[in-house]
C-alpha cells in the first residue's frame, strides 16, 4: 500500500503520482456536495466580494491532502494547464463559469479562516457522502449478514492519531520567553496516558471501512475532534459517541476493531447497539470467579473468567487447578422493544451439559459490581475470529500514518483546531477520491480478486 503523501514505490506502480491524485479529487462529487451546505455570506456588509465559489475552496483543501502543503497546493492550482482543467470541469459539472486566474494564496487563506467555523457542519455532510460511496463500493450493505461475525465490509475500523504542532515545542518555548503569542495547543501521549510518548497537538479521531485487501481502496467515514478537556470520557469516550452515530445512519455497520482504549463499558455499549466490537484482552485479567450454577447434569458447577473466556476449573493427578475454556456452541443477540440488543452465548460445560450465559453487562451485574463486557469478550483472543479479524485494525494506523506523512515536514500545517479539521477533512476527501477511482477502474475490469493490469493506466 502506498503513502498519500509524495510517492511511494506502490504510488509509482499504480500511477499515483501527485498530479494524478489531485485530477481525481478535482472530479470528486464531494465537493459541490459540501459546497451547497456552507451558508451564504451576506452580501450587503462590508468586505470585498469573493471572485471564487466555496467550491474552489473546498478543491483546495481536498489537493492539501495530497500536496501536504499551502504553497505546493496552491502552485498546482495556478498552474495555466491545470487551472484550465478545473474551470473546464467546473463548467461541466458543477454548472459554474470560473475566472480566468485562480485564487492568490492570500485569498486561499482567507476563505479557509471564513471555512473554518462550519468544519463540524461540512464532517456531517461529508460523513453522509462517504456512508453512500462504501455503499455503492460494497461496504454497510445491510442483508443477512451474521452479526456476531460480520463481513470486512461490514466492520468499522477505528483510532485517534495528534498530528504534530506546526512549531516544535523547542520553538515554542523560546518564542513564548520572547514574549510571542502562540495559540493554545492539547498535550497528549500517544500509546497510554501513564506512559506513552508526548505530543502537542490537537487529537483527531478517524474513523475507516474496505470491501477487501485492495490497494487503496480504504474509504474514510469520519473525523471528529476529541476534547483534551475532562468530561468527555477520553478517546474511547468520544469513539462510542460517533459509533452511536454512524449506527443510527447505516444499519450495516456491524462491527468493530479498536485498541485497548475501549474497555468494558465502551464494549457493552456496542454489544447494545448491535455492533460486534474487538479490542485487546488487558494483561492483567487474570482468573476471577464468576458464580456457582446448578447444572441439568445434577452437579453444580462453578464458573470462572479468565482472559476474555468463560472457564472452568479442572484438576491434575498432582492437586494442582488449570483452566478448561469453555467451549462456544452457539452466539447470537436478540432485539428488545428499545431497539438496543443482548447478547447470549451457549457453552459447553465439562459434564457436556449446555448452559447460556449473557454476553453484554445485565443489570444483576452493575449491582455486583461485576463488569462482565470487560471480563467475557463476544469474541476472546484466542479465538479464530478474533485472530483472522483484528489485524485490520492496521487500516486506520495506516490511514493515521498516511495523514502524518503527507503534511509537510510531518507536521501540522495550520495551528487552529478550526482550521486543522478542514485539513485533515481534506486529507479524508482526497483519499475517498482515490479509493472511487480505484473502484472504478477495477469495475471497468471486472475483476476484483487481483489488481487488474488496466489500474495503472485507469482513469
């Protein structure tokens, strides 16, 4: 998979130089999509009248996403054969006549500040349009899919990512001793609060699907900013709030792989949702005692947890205990009048009696205090499902990977919270743009197994 950012040997091979990224963000429907949303300025105050329409603006920011920076984008834009480009598509497709020269630099960066407050209307908008393109690209196709184990397509992948500040913190510290006025940044550690790396940053939380392991052929869903702020809930917090979202506009989003940020109580809130969702098994959950249960073999037997799994407890001809996995026959929800769902799952004990235990935290546990998403998984480490599905995680650390490589020097290329959602809107944009494009080619193909020959010189 090659980098968005300045040509990867996999950009190469597919063709995907800047230039060519920049045409397909130029021909995405996206923008006079976002553009018709963006409220109008009002004519009769002050100011000079705008030359260029919003959708010029919004091209803009989605060739950002490629170029990594104003000055490179902007110089793409100026160029007479590519401008010529835009203003011909613009005739034709958006129904608009351009002017004859592009917007200066000065005027890109003026109407980007004016864009900046509607960046959380334009990420709705733009999530909407994302949701229809997976669609039409195979993805949250609603049907008889099994919920507790979902297609590719069907499952969400998830993570936050800190782009860099623009000014390194070294920097900042000797302008502000200089007596300079910086705007306010987050602090953040990436890879764990107690001990992860710090970063200055605003934090960005993104959200991704693909069909299958095709290059390029990741579509990203949202962007949503998280709060440094206490009250929020962290990351995991923010991650289910946008999960409830994306839920309420596609019913086929049927799962989920996130990192170990996402604890019992944001598991048991997708389990309610309907969503089959995965994340790491903590380290330090070891063999806790669940209840003592009386079997239909006459025996009672007593139930243990231990690393995500329902156990019980045998022992060796020495006297020593060890942990018997009980084995799942059968996993499955049911709907309740609310709309929410419960989880079931059916063992198979020791003695070869079945016995169904509730898979999402019932109200009997929050009164024991029992947090029994955290301590029983829908699907534990050990299982096949979890192994063959969780690697695609590395989807949304490449997409995270993919945004931090292509800004300029690494870094955050603005330094408002405001303005770094367009960017990073824009990043999202252009690589959706992509993604259609690759689609397109492989639909002309008619093969969607191995990368069709005819990708390279596609579109």
């Amino acid at each position: 998979m090659g980098k968005l950012g300045h040509g990867s040997p996999a950009d190469k091979e597919y063709g995907w130089t800047p230039h060519r990224r920049s045409l397909a963000a130029l021909r995405s429907p996206y923008i006079p999509e976002m553009a018709a949303i963006i409220p109008k300025r009002d004519g009769s105050k002050a100011g000079r009248p705008n030359h260029h329409p919003d959708h010029v603006y919004l091209l803009v920011l989605a060739i950002l996403g490629i170029h990594g920076s104003h000055r490179s984008a902007i110089a793409w834009l100026r160029e007479d054969t590519n401008w010529y480009k835009v203003r011909s598509h613009a005739r034709r497709f958006w129904d608009i006549e351009l002017a004859t020269t592009p917007p200066k630099r000065s005027t890109v960066t003026y109407n980007l500040d004016r864009l900046s407050p509607y960046a959380d209307l334009l990420s709705d908008k733009f999530t909407l349009l994302a949701i229809e393109q997976a669609q039409k690209q195979g993805c949250l196709i609603e049907g008889p899919e099994t919920m507790s184990k979902p297609k590719r397509g069907n499952i969400l992948v998830a993570d936050g990512t800190v782009p860099k500040t623009r000014i390194t913190e070294t920097t900042r510290k000797r302008l502000i001793e200089k007596g300079v006025k910086l705007p306010e940044v987050d602090e953040h550690r990436e890879g764990g609060e107690d001990k992860g790396v710090r970063v200055l940053g605003f934090k960005e939380l993104l959200v991704a699907v693909r069909p299958d392991a095709f290059p390029n052929s990741r579509i990203i869903l949202s962007r949503t900013h998280v709060p440094k702020e206490k009250g929020y809930g962290g990351e995991a917090g923010i991650a289910v709030r946008e999960m409830e979202k994306l839920r309420k506009l596609t019913k086929g989003f049927l799962g989920l792989r996130y990192d170990g940020a996402m604890t019992g109580m944001h598991l048991d809130a997708m389990l309610k949702l309907g969503v089959s969702a995965i994340s790491p098994v903590p380290k330090d959950n070891i063999q806790r005692m669940l209840y003592d249960i009386d079997c239909t073999c006459g025996n009672q037997h007593t139930l243990h947890t231990e690393g995500g799994e329902f156990v019980e407890l045998d022992v060796l001809d020495t006297g020593k205990t060890y942990s018997v996995p009980c084995k799942r026959v059968e996993q499955y929800s049911r709907k309740n009048a609310d709309g929410t769902h419960r989880w079931y799952a059916k063992l198979l004990l020791m003695c070869g009696e079945h016995r169904t235990e509730r898979l999402d935290t019932t109200a009997a546990d929050k009164k024991l205090g029992f947090n029994r998403a955290h301590h029983v998984r829908l699907h534990p480490p050990e299982s096949q499902y979890y192994k063959d599905t969780y690697g695609y995680r590395a989807d949304i650390e490449s997409v995270n990977n993919n945004l931090d490589s292509t800004l300029y020097r690494h870094r955050m290329i603005t330094d408002t919270k405001g303005r770094q959602a367009l960017v990073v809107l824009g990043f999202a944009m252009a690589r959706n743009a992509i993604s259609a494009e690759v689609y397109a080619a492989r639909l002309k193909a008619g093969h969607f197994s191995d990368p069709p020959k005819e990708l390279a010189s596609a579109a």
